[in-house]
C-alpha cells in the first residue's frame, strides 16, 4: 500500500514537495515514482534498507543527480537543478556523513567558503565580519562553537555543527543529514538532537536518514519509507513504532532479531594479560573461550579499537602478553597477527579495510593469498572460484568477483570483509563495529553468521556502539571505559543501564 | 570490459598514427629499418616505464629515473675504464654493465627507505634524490663523459637479426606483466596504491613491498642505462635530462593514475611507442624537434582527458546509487 502524508489539519505549509521522481542508472531502477512531502519545521525521517533509493532520493533533491522525471516543489514553486550550486540558492543544504569541509581552514572561513564578505579593497576578505558572523549566527542557534578553531582541530560532532552553520549562512530552508550520528559519541548525539530540535524549533525543515531507528522515534515528526527505489509507507511518527518501520523496510516480518545462543563453551582460546599502550589502554585482561562471543562496549575513545590494535600487532608500543590456545605469542604486525590466526575487522571499510576501486575478488583474497596456495603465483580462475563460492555463502550481491569494490552496496562492502577473513581461518576474530552504516537486513545476516563461527570453534570479541546488539548477540561482556576494563558482565544477567552506568560514570575514588 | 575499452583509445591512436604516417611516408617510415629504430629507441624509454608502472600503481612516483640513467651508466663506465685501462674490453665490460646496474639497484634501494621509513612523500624524496644522483654523475669526472669504443653489444648487437636492445625490452616487458598479473608483489603494489591503509590492515609488508618496487625500477634504470651507453659508446653526465617527464608521460598516457591503484604494462607500452612514433613521424615530416614538444604537450592532456571522462561515465553506470 502507499500512501503519502498529507497537509493535516494545523500542519503548517508544506516546505518541500517532491513528486513523481524516477531515476535511473544504466538497467537499475533506482527511483520509481517517489512522493516525497515535507512540511515547514518539522524533522522527516528517511528510512530504508541500504540500496532502497535514500541517498539517490537526496542526491537528486541536492541537485548532485538530475531526475529522469518529477519536479520538486520548495515552498510551492517549481524548481529544477542543473547544479548543486542551485539547490543550495533554493535553500537546501546537505551535511553528508562525513564532514565535507576544508581541513585546515578555520569554522568560520569555512562558514562563508565562496560567499565570503568582501574587505576594504578588491580580492580582500574582511576577516572581522566573517567571524563576527559567524559567532552570531552561533549564538542565534546557541551552538558551542569557536570561529576562530581550525576544522583539522575539531571533533567529529563539532565538524558537524560548522556544517549546520554553514547551511544556515547560506539561508537554508531545508537541510538534509545522511547518517549524522553514525561516528559520534553518545554525549555528541544528544548534542545533535538538541541541535537538530532548535533548528526545527526556527522553522527550519530537516529530512533525517538514519539506520539506527530508536534515533528516530524520539526525533522525527514524519517518517517516509522506501524500499526498492519505492516509497511503500509514510506517516506521521507518533502512529508508528519501530517494529512497523522495520516490517515496512524490509517487507517481511523480522522475527527472532539475534540468533539463539546455544554453544557450548569450549577451553580458553585467548588470554589477554596486562595489555598496556601508552595512556590509551590500561592493564587490560580478559580471556576468551572457544565458541564464546565476548562483545566489548565504551564510549568513543574509552580505547577499545587500541585493544584490538594492540593485539593485533598495529600498535608497535603496546606490551603485554597474548596466548593463543595456551601458547604465548609474540605480534609485531599484523601479518603476524594473521599467521597466527587472528582475524580484524576494522571498524572503517572505506579506509582500512577495502581497496575499493580493485576487483572483489583481489579484495577477498588480500589478507589470505599465502593460505590458498598462492604464495608464489596467483591463478586467477582459482582465485575468482574461491571469490564467487565465498560470495554465494554470504550471499554477497554483486555484478561478478571481478567488479570493483566500490560498486557495492555498504552491507555488501562489509560482507566483502567478512569474506578476506573467513578465507584466512583465523580461531580469533576481532569484529570492530561490524554492523555500522549496514542495514537491519544485513545486520540480521552478520549476527546469524558471528553465531555460525562461534559455532564452529572459533573465538569471537565483538565491538560496538549499539548496546542492543551486543545484549542480543554475545555470552558476556566487557566494558571499557577511559583505556581500562573496568566490567567483565555475563549477557543474561546485565542490563543496558548497568553497562552504560559503568562506561559512562566516573567513580568518585578515580 | 570497461578497462578493455580504455585500452582501445591510446591503441587505437597509435594505429592511427602509424597508419596516416604510412600514407604520407610510405618511402621512408614504412620500412624494417624505420621500425627497428624506433623501437631501439623506445627501448631505453619503455624499460624505464616498465619501472614507473609499478611506482605510479603503487601512488609513488619516481623523479630521480633521469639521473639516476646519468649515475648508473657513468658509474658502469668508471667500472669498465678501471678493471680495463684506456680501451677496456671483454670482461671488463661485463663487470662493468653489471655495477651499473649495481648502482641503480642501490639508488633505488636508497629512495624506498628513505620513503617508507622516514614516511616522506615519495615526490619529495626523489626530488632531492634527481638532484643528488644528478650530482654525483657530475662530479665524478668533472662534468666530462667517459668513452668506451667497443662497449657495442647491447646497443647495437642482434641475435637473429633483431637487435639485442628489443630482445631486452619484449623480455622484460613479459616478466613485469607476469609479476603485476600474478604474483603478490605484483597484486600488493595494486593494494597498496589502491589503499595503503587496507593493505596494511591485511597483513601486507607496506615498507618492504615498496622497498621491492623502488629496488624493481632502480634494476630496470640500470640496465636502461647500459643500453643507452652502449649506443652512444660513450657515458654521459648529462643524459637522461627530463626522461622523468617523457616516461611519467608514457605511463599516464597508458591508462595508470597518479592516485595509484590504476594501471597496466600492455598500457604503458602503448604510451611509450606513441610517443616515439610520433616523435619519429613528426621528423619524418619535417616538424622540428621544437615544435613536437608542442604535439607531445597536447597528446599527453587530450589523452589523458579523453580517459578520464571515460572513466567518469563508467562510473555513472557502475553505481546504482543507494
């Protein structure tokens, strides 16, 4: 059924209407036919399973992508973009995932970048009027922010907000976020809600794409889903909750979210003593058994990803001792750490883990060329063989083993990762925030498959961000917090509240 | 598929170039002679180039190839001239041909650990790298060259009628497309230049594969370079002045990206007979030396343009948006 929202009664004006766009990428429907209406100062979620058509839908209102039909509507008049620079002349304004700002200019010049007040004589900037400003539209939106701060300087959360500044100096209207929260700390979401809340608060209307939906039950006024380059539902969100969202987007039941856990814990595989890096880890200890998926949870910056860095043999300072099935080892790279037979995930795809414009095929054999017999020459029509049986195992979706990469989809680049190292078969896998930026069917898939490894033996540390997957899929868990263990909790008998209390909350002797 | 195509355009602009010389000088370039010259000629440029794949793949890039052509082959000839006297001959001579190449196996060796262990950018060491090899080269006999009368063969030599310097080029042209294509110092130099990061995180040696590509183009200079004396008889201080340039050239006109990741030696070859026939058909018609500067100015961007708008619709075509 679709249907689309329209002007309630007392709703306010519609801010933007979108109508009818179709996109099409060489055989790929993108877009078919996509409703999109948007009122004045209120916060629309975007939602849908990766690939269902979100960032094309943005895209083209940001003016990136022309439709191949449609029009849009931005405060009832007709508009068409031949450029980006027209979309943000009508008010829209785009904060991408990642900050798309000049690193080493400061907020404010990046504020006014191409648009910047002009000095006393030609070709001059005046310097004071821009940071004035700036510090008063800052003000204006109470933003905690220094215009004189150079962006390189800034955390990511405060990156984000020179991007809103920048939007709002250019008079948006309409401001779109792609996955704003998908790298910030819990303190710097709450932050951006406050941020994103005041902006709808100043008629500002602000279309929100998030995978993580509890975000959105507390934000958004209106949800839209897509689905395959279809809107199949939009409502206003006090109608909705996530169970709904999650069948609309998916178009099934999700039933039975986290595998069941019934392993049988074997002896300890890994044990991790008196692990130390600097200020950043901490004498940190913990064992893992066979069969046992330990999940680790902190704050941003509590030091986890060092704990695995550290083991894995990145990290050349950190001391400590690791044994692996009750053999001490020593890794000094991870190369080391790969002959040994421990496997990282790496919590960034696009900058640690994938060569994303080379074949898939090369991607998934990267880390394992010595393991398939291929030390000394390569034979590509084994290589694509071993690639494409990983592929149908994952059910990885992707124009063939020798497509780049980079063509893939977010769920399907992680699964790509996935693949090198269930080629190397490590027994220790060290999975750092697996399920980022994928969507609910993909993180359905890697929950079942984290679940199949610990089956067949293996020992598995699972880091993340989202409370709730760790509750759902580990046997215990480690809490981090400011570089030392300071929890070591089994799943069954722990709460959300308890772990979040111990890795956010300082106690008074510290 | 799409990289195929790519590989079509600078091919087929080579065709053409052969083709409309063809027409306009059948008498003069469409015979053996002609053809065998210029791919004597290629012969030094194109090994170079074989070298500058690797690099450019690995997003390296290597300045210091001309000077170190200039170092290699004087240093060979002081070899030669030593073990020798004033008219070195037999052994001498192979000793001497393999310390050239000895020198450019450590000048390269030099510029990979410069790069990887110190992190310098590798533009700014070979920089520095061309000027001090440059140097060397200089000093070492007060700016003069060093003549070896009957050092012959590998310039001018045959076996079966084709010249020893084209056996050289085609053989090593098979070995740098066996290593690229299968074996891992080939595919690492892909990952690394793709994603240094990611190749790392694989478990890849970064330094020591870099080291390996940097040693790679350094043997390759050094042999370019005995070639080179042995077809002017004589070590020049000042030879290979620019070859940076020409063989960079070649390369990108074959299809590689600076930003590394890219690239193919089949491609590369193109690049670097498009560039010498053209050279040669511009002086067959009558083009001073001068004014081919300016055609060669204008290939090198038009292609370069030409690929990178391919590549921009391929894109648009690969991504299915999301």
């Amino acid at each position: 059924m679709i249907e689309t929202a329209q002007e309630k009664e007392g709703e306010g004006r519609i801010g933007l209407r979108m109508e009818g766009i179709s996109k099409r990428f060489g055989p790929v429907q993108a877009l078919q036919d996509v409703n999109l209406t948007v009122h004045e100062g209120t916060v629309h979620a975007l939602v849908g399973e990766n690939g269902a058509g979100k960032s094309t839908l943005m895209k083209i209102l940001a003016g990136v992508y022309g439709a191949d039909r449609g029009r849009i509507e931005i405060d009832g008049k007709v508009r068409s973009f031949t450029g980006p620079e027209k979309a943000i002349e009508a008010g829209v304004s785009m904060i991408y995932q990642d900050p798309d700002l000049a690193e080493h200019l400061t907020v404010a010049e990046n504020v006014f970048l191409g648009n910047e007040p002009r000095g006393a004589l030609p070709f001059m900037i005046d310097n004071n009027v821009m940071v004035n400003n700036t510090a008063e539209l800052a003000e204006n939106f109470h933003f905690d922010i220094e215009p004189g701060a150079v962006v390189a300087e800034l955390s990511t959360g405060d990156c984000q907000v020179a991007e809103i500044l920048k939007a709002l100096a250019r008079k948006a209207s309409i401001i779109v976020m792609d996955e704003p929260t998908s790298s910030l700390s819990e303190s710097e979401v709450e932050r951006l809600f406050e941020i994103v809340r005041r902006l709808r608060s100043n008629g500002i209307s602000v279309i929100y794409i998030s995978h993580r939906l509890e975000e959105i039950v507390g934000l958004a006024d209106e949800v839209t889903v897509l689905r395959d380059g279809q809107v199949v539902h939009s409502e206003p969100m006090s109608k909705l909750d996530i169970a709904t969202i999650v069948r609309h987007m998916v178009g099934r039941e999700l039933t039975e979210f986290f595998p069941a856990r019934d392993v049988r814990i074997g002896e300890t595989r890994v044990k991790i003593e008196g692990l130390n890096s600097g200020a950043k880890i901490r004498d940190v200890s913990f064992e893992v058994g066979a069969g046992e998926i330990v999940g680790m949870a902190g704050l941003v910056g509590a030091g986890r990803t060092e704990v695995a860095r550290a083991i894995f043999g990145i990290d050349k300072k950190a001391t400590g001792k690791v044994s692996l099935d009750g053999k001490a080892v020593t890794i000094k790279s991870p190369g080391e750490g790969i002959a040994n037979g421990i496997a990282f995930l790496t919590e960034d795809r696009k900058r640690t883990g994938l060569c994303l414009n080379l074949a898939c095929s090369w991607n998934i054999t990267l880390a394992g060329l010595d393991l398939i017999g291929m030390s000394r020459t390569i034979s590509p029509a084994k290589e694509n063989g071993i690639a494409e049986k990983l592929g149908r195992q994952l059910a990885i979706k992707w124009a063939g083993a020798d497509a780049p990469a980079e063509s893939l989809s977010g769920g399907n680049q992680q699964k790509l990762v996935i693949a090198r190292w269930l080629l190397t078969e490590s027994r220790f896998m060290i999975f750092d925030e697996p399920t980022r930026g994928i969507d609910v069917g993909a993180k359905k898939e890697v929950y079942g498959l984290l679940n199949k490894l610990a089956k067949e033996g293996k020992a598995i540390l699972f880091i993340s961000s989202e409370l709730g997957e760790l509750l759902g899929v580990t046997d215990r868990i480690l809490v981090m917090r400011r570089g030392k263990l300071v929890g070591n909790l089994k799943t069954s008998e722990t709460s959300q509240e308890e772990i979040m209390h111990l890795a956010a909350v300082e106690e008074a002797n510290e | 598929m799409s990289k195929f195509v790519r590989q079509l355009l600078p091919f087929g602009s080579l065709v053409l170039i052969i083709c409309i010389l063809s027409a306009f000088r059948p008498d003069t370039f469409l015979t053996m002679d002609n053809f065998l010259n210029v791919l004597r000629r290629s012969s030094v440029y194109g090994i170079i180039a074989i070298g500058m794949t690797f690099v450019i793949i690995s997003a390296g890039i290597d300045l210091s190839v001309g000077s170190m052509l200039a170092l290699c082959g004087m240093a060979g000839a002081a070899v030669m001239e030593a073990m020798g006297g004033a008219n070195p001959q037999g052994a001498s001579l192979v000793y001497g041909t393999i310390a050239g190449i000895g020198v450019g196996v450590v000048c390269g060796f030099l510029n990979g650990v410069l790069i990887t262990k110190l992190r310098l950018q590798p533009f700014i060491v070979t920089l520095g790298a061309m000027s001090f090899y440059r140097g060397i080269a200089l000093v070492m006999r007060d700016g003069q060259p060093i003549n070896i009368a009957d050092y012959k063969y590998l310039g001018e030599g045959s076996i079966l009628a084709v010249p020893v310097s084209i056996i050289i080029f085609a053989v090593i042209t098979a070995a740098a497309i066996f290593i690229l294509r299968y074996m891992k110092l080939g595919r690492y130099t892909y990952a690394i230049g793709s994603n240094r990061e990611a190749a790392f995180h694989a478990g890849v040696n970064v330094d020591l594969n870099l080291i390996c590509i940097y040693m790679f183009i350094g043997v390759l200079v050094g042999i370019a370079s005995m070639i080179q004396v042995s077809r002017t008889v004589s070590a020049q201080p000042t030879a290979g002045l620019g070859t940076e340039l020409d063989v960079i050239a070649a390369v990108v006109i074959g299809g590689a990206s600076l930003a590394g990741g890219q690239g193919t030696i089949v491609g590369t070859i193109i690049g670097t007979l498009l560039i010498s026939f053209l050279r040669n058909g511009c002086t067959l018609l009558g083009i001073s030396t001068n004014a081919q500067l300016i055609v060669i100015g204008l290939i090198i961007v038009i292609a370069v343009s030409v690929d990178q708008l391919a590549r921009s619709k391929g894109k648009e075509l690969q991504s299915t948006g999301s």
